[in-house]
C-alpha cells in the first residue's frame, strides 16, 4: 500500500456516525433545558441545578489543567496523547473527573428544568 493510499484510507470522526450521533445526543439535554427551564416552578431544584454545575466546571477545568500540566503529552501534540499516568490535584481524589463532571453536567440540567 502506497503512503497516498494509507493516507486516504485513515480514520476521520468527521465521517463517524457514531460521533455525530453522540454529538447530538450530548447537545439533547442542554437544548432541552431552555423550553423546559424551571417548567414546574421548583426554585430550590433550579437554585440546586445551578450550584451543582459551577462545581462540575471547576472539577473540569481542575482535571484538565492537572493533565495538561504533569501528563506528559510531547510539545504540540493533543492531551489524549499522554504518556504519563496523572495520580496529584483531582485525579488523587477522583479516578476519572471528566466522566464524574459530564455526567453530573447531565443532572444539573435534569435539575434546572
């Protein structure tokens, strides 16, 4: 096989279904929230929904910032490239934030609406 054709032949998540399927149904939920904001007039739920999601960023933006900083990805490359377990900051309490985060994301919007 020829370095053109190995080259054509690689894969693309643009023409993933199954990310595009994904994609749309991780948007579902936040789409969903502005018809049904607050539709049983619950304030605690809504005030509760907010808080939860200013905590789910900042455990993020903490997960994302410990990996950039001591996961080893080579200068230029993605994060997913790493090649060093990350054990320090929020991932010594949490194995996996980022899957804690978007999944509580999902539960703040529950919340919210």
């Amino acid at each position: 096989m020829s370095d053109a054709e190995a080259t054509h032949s690689s894969y693309s998540w643009t023409c993933d279904p199954l990310f595009w399927a994904y994609s749309i149904l991780m948007f579902l939920p936040i789409i969903t929230v502005f018809d049904f904001y607050n539709y049983y007039s619950l304030d605690f739920h809504v005030h509760a929904g907010w808080i939860l999601l200013v905590f789910i960023i900042v455990i993020i933006l903490l997960a994302g910032g410990e990996f950039r900083k001591k996961g080893g990805a080579p200068k230029g490359k993605s994060i997913v490239q790493t090649t060093v377990l990350v054990d320090s900051g929020v991932y010594a309490v949490l194995r996996h934030p980022q899957y804690l985060g978007f999944m509580s994301f999902v539960l703040s919007l529950v919340l919210m609406s």
